[in-house]
C-alpha cells in the first residue's frame, strides 16, 4: 500500500512539472503541433522513399527552388520512379527509357519532360542489344547488361528468362548533358540494371558535376553493396548523404565542406 501511494504521488508530481514545461514553452510552438491530430505526411513516389531524400536536398538544403533532373532509366512516368515528385512540383527534366512498351505513358503523364527514346552508351557504339525479361510482370529488370541478364535467369529458378532482344540506340551521358543544360543537370538519376557502373565511369566529372547523383548500389540478386560505385564517386568528390536498401544517394563535396 504504502509503495503504491508513492508511485502515485511521483507520477503527479512528474505529471504537474511536465504541465508546467509545457505551458511555459507553449508560446514556441506552433498551433498544429499542440493539437491531439495527425500532423501532414510525406508523399513518395519512388522505390523506397529516395524521391524526398533527393527534394529534401536539392530544395530544402541547397535552395533551387526547382531542381531540374536527368532520369537514366525512367521506367514508369510514376510508379517507382525518383523524379516524379519533382516534376509534380514544377521542375522539369529529361527522361531516357529505352523500352519503347513505356514511350507512350511517359509522354502522357509528363509532357513538360524531353522523352529521350534510347539508352546511354559507353563507346562509340551507335546501337546495343537490350534484353527483355519475361516473367517480370513491369519491366524493370529489362537491361542492356547481357551477363546481369543471364545472371539474373539462371538464380531465379525458372521464374525469369529472356524474352526477346532488342536493337536499340545509344547515345552519351556528357553529349547529352551538353545538348539539354549546356552543363550538368542538378539531379542525375540512374537505374539501368547492371549499367550504372559504367555510365558513371564515363560521365566527364571534371567539367560535367550533378550536385546530387542517385544510383542503384545493390547488387543484383544479392543484399551486398557495389564497393565500385562507392569508391567511384568518392574518388570523384562526392559523399554519401542518403539512400535506401537499393540506391545510394551522392551529394557533391562542395556543397559540404
């Protein structure tokens, strides 16, 4: 009885100091965030949440009121996609996809985007295989890697194969910068499925820097991250600020230090 009393009599004094705290800092609160109702989430649109990591940086932290973007990889105009809640807040960018099932969609939801219809290439090449993957129901684990392709079939026990190969054309990361911003975009997205590596390692960092770079970094099939893009972009002045499970997200050394 008597330890019951106590507990009793502790909680009512915790509870009238923590009253009193609260209503000398009442006047350095904002309204909403006394009342007893959920505050306003967040919206994302992208794989796991990277989309507000990305704005959260690019809009808040370094201050361009509308980011632009260069989505490598686009995919679906919305649906996992990194530079949808861009777009649906004014800024404006250039998709590559090199699907053509996708083209029609893309141009439908984001018609103030350049729609680039080809891939990135890494040589001099003009065209490359681009390898279907029947039994992925939308189409993102389509590439132009065909050993990430096979790779990705033979782990999957019979749940995925190759479907068909495409011709399709290719054009270069800094070629394309140059022709759309005459210089780098401030977001460069990237998700191509095996391809990311090489893309970056020829992206010319010295006269072409994203302030911010998203990039998938898990390996396929697998939980272990690419310890070759990480060092890639380190090497070229860039740290790790944010990410996922799949993607990291790289801001550039300048807007740190």
């Amino acid at each position: 009885m008597e330890r019951r009393k106590f507990i009793g009599k502790s909680l009512l004094i915790g509870a009238a100091a923590g009253a009193a705290a609260g209503a000398a800092g009442t006047a350095a609160l904002a309204p909403e965030f006394l009342r007893p109702v959920p505050l306003p989430g967040k919206y994302t649109y992208a794989q796991q949440g990277e989309d507000v990591v990305l704005w959260q940086i690019l809009h808040h932290t370094l201050g361009i009121e509308h980011p632009n973007y260069l989505d490598i990889g686009a995919h679906h105009p919305v649906f996992n996609n990194n530079t949808y809640l861009f777009y649906g807040r004014g800024s404006r960018g250039v998709l590559v996809e090199p699907n053509p099932i996708l083209h029609r969609v893309l141009e439908k939801e984001r018609p103030r985007d350049v729609l680039v219809r080809a891939g990135i290439g890494i040589t001099a090449q003009a065209e490359a295989d681009f390898y279907v993957i029947g039994g992925s129901p939308d189409g993102q684990l389509n590439t132009f890697s065909r050993e990430q392709a096979e790779t990705l079939v033979a782990s999957s026990n019979g749940r995925y194969r190759i479907e068909r190969v495409l011709k399709i054309p290719l054009l270069g990361i800094n070629e394309l910068m140059r022709k759309h911003w005459n210089g780098p975009p401030n977001l460069l997205s990237i998700d191509t499925e095996g391809f990311d590596l090489p893309i970056l390692r020829s992206l010319d960092f010295k006269r072409l820097r994203p302030d911010v770079v998203c990039a998938e970094t898990l390996e396929i099939s697998g939980r272990r991250l690419l310890p070759e893009i990480m060092q890639l972009m380190a090497d070229n002045g860039y740290e790790v600020r944010g990410g996922s499970f799949v993607n990291s997200i790289f801001v550039d050394r300048r807007h740190i230090v």
